[in-house]
C-alpha cells in the first residue's frame, strides 16, 4: 500500500502545480454540476425536461394531455423495475441528450431510440394493463397475440400523450416554463411579453 500511495504522490516540486490543477479541476466541475442544474435531473419534475429547450414542444404537448394529471416524463420514459436500474438508465439517457445538446447535435425531428421506446412501451403496459385484456380481440387468440403483443401501443395512440410534435417549431405559441438558469438572462421586457400570451 505504502508503494502505491508513493507512486501516486508527485514529487515534492510538483505538489503546488497539482494541488492548483485538481483544485481548478474539482472547481471546474462543480461550476458546471450548479450552471448545469444537474441535481434538477434527480427530480421527476417535468420542468426539468425544458432545460432543454429543444423540449419545449414535447413538454407543451404533454401539458395539454390527460397524461398530465396522473403521469410526469420519468413515468413513462424511466424504468421502474428497480431504483438501479432507473437511475442508471436515468443517467446513461440524460447524459447521451446533454451530449447532443452541448455539441449542437440535436436532431430537428425528435425520435425515440428502440431502448427508451422498450420502456415506455413496459410503462404503458404497467399502467393500463387492465385495458389490454379487451374481450373482443381474446377471442380471437392469433389476432389477439398480435394485436395486443407484437406491436407497440402508440401504432394506434398516435397523439398520446404528445400529440403531434414533428419539430422544433411545431407548437406554435405554446406556454413552456423559462429554466431558472435562463430566467436570469432574459430581459425584463421579453418576459413580460411571454407571460401576456
């Protein structure tokens, strides 16, 4: 043990300019933990999700679907078979959309990846599994199994909960909750101009 940490350790004319590099290193990172409001993505707010703008349409749509009442974003996009797992799918998935946001790689249509389309899928199941036993298709055990098994439950809901975001702009004039973070950067009269609509 004694040899690692004396292998670890910098020789002694190097102590300050490591001591300063880690400290800027450390005080970088936390800088970017508070700017970013990372803790914010621990929440099941859905507010969280405009932290992105690009959200915005989603989160509109979503505000005006009966989902509202009974469902936040994590509800349906988030596992819930286990904490672990919903956390690491949490970050994996979080980590992946802040990736394309910050390198200005964002798509213009927003499509769901085939793991997140597996969970929501398994969400709506959790949910409304009482509705998936409709008498009128069980009798017909093929069409049932097909029907109710071997597609995913928005071929037919199309419009639920989002209705029909198709870009960036598709959600003309809707009411989306400015971040904090931005709130402290938009000019007076701008945000009195939003909250008028």
């Amino acid at each position: 043990m004694k040899e690692l940490i004396r292998f670890i350790r910098p020789p002694n004319s190097w102590k300050t300019s490591v001591s300063v590099l880690t400290g800027a290193m450390f005080g970088l990172i936390a800088y970017l933990f508070v700017i970013s409001k990372a803790d914010s993505y621990l929440s099941d707010s859905p507010e969280t999700c405009v932290n992105c703008h690009i959200m915005a349409p989603q989160y509109a749509t979503w505000n005006h679907s009966a989902h509202r009442e009974k469902a936040s974003c994590n509800d349906c996009h988030v596992p819930h078979d286990n904490f672990i797992n919903k956390y690491f799918f949490k970050g994996k998935d979080g980590f992946g959309h802040a990736s394309a946001f910050v390198m200005r790689n964002e798509p213009q249509v927003i499509k769901i990846k085939e793991a997140s389309s597996d969970v929501v899928q398994q969400n709506c199941i959790r949910c409304h599994g009482g509705l998936i036993t409709d008498s009128k298709l069980m009798h017909k055990t093929n069409k049932y199994h097909y029907e109710r098994q071997g597609r995913k439950c928005w071929e037919c809901h199309k419009h639920t909960p989002h209705g029909r975001v198709n870009s960036l702009s598709s959600v003309h004039n809707a009411k989306v909750p400015i971040p904090e973070f931005v709130g402290e950067i938009v000019p007076e009269w701008l945000k009195k101009a939003i909250n008028k609509k």
